[in-house]
C-alpha cells in the first residue's frame, strides 16, 4: 500500500502514540503522551492535565475497558503493510524512523 493512501487514514485518525499505566487496582488507566492533540484524537472528551516537569506532558485517565476497546478496534482497522511509512505527520514520522534505527541498532548488538 502506498504511503499516501495508508497515510490518509492517520491524517484523520492519530496513530496510538500514547503510554498506559495502571492507577490503582480501580478500572482506570492512567494514559500519558507527548502531544495533548493524541489524547484529544484517540480519547476524545476525556479532561486533559498538562504537566510540563513529568516525562510525559499530557495525562488523562481513562476507564480500561474504554482503551481496550479502542486499542481492539485500531487494530482491527489497520490497511498498511508499513507503519512507518503510512504517517504523513512529517515530526511523528521522523520520530518513529529516529525509535526505528535505535532499535535496529540493538538488534545488531544481539
């Protein structure tokens, strides 16, 4: 598939580019991410709190079974046969390849 057309759907859609973590033992999850605008795209409607001195600056909680729905869902939609080149976002797509080539360098270490 050709990167403009897969990257049609991320043009609407933001990739999940966000981190999960377990609040407590509650059905929340804590989801952080770098960029407010990938909470708002992939969890619309839940309150954002900005945190500029933490390791991700965005965080919202959202109740689990909401993520696991979402995530099932995202992945039941996938139509790329490459990630990396169905993000047209020029700054998230450096970033994945930047993510890639760390990667593939500890690959070739092992």
């Amino acid at each position: 598939m050709s990167r403009a057309r897969a990257g049609r759907r991320h043009q609407a859609e933001s990739p999940i580019t966000v981190g999960l973590r377990l609040v407590s033992a509650a059905a929340q999850l804590l989801v952080c991410a770098r960029r407010k605008s990938d909470i708002k795209q992939v969890f619309p409607g839940h309150p954002i709190k900005e945190t500029r001195h933490t390791d991700y600056r965005y965080r919202t909680t959202v109740p689990r079974h909401v993520v696991a729905d979402t995530i099932a869902n995202r992945i039941l939609a996938i139509d790329y046969d490459n990630f990396k080149n169905s993000v047209e976002d020029h700054d998230l797509h450096a970033a994945y390849a930047r993510v890639w080539g760390i990667m593939y360098a500890l690959q070739q270490g092992s």
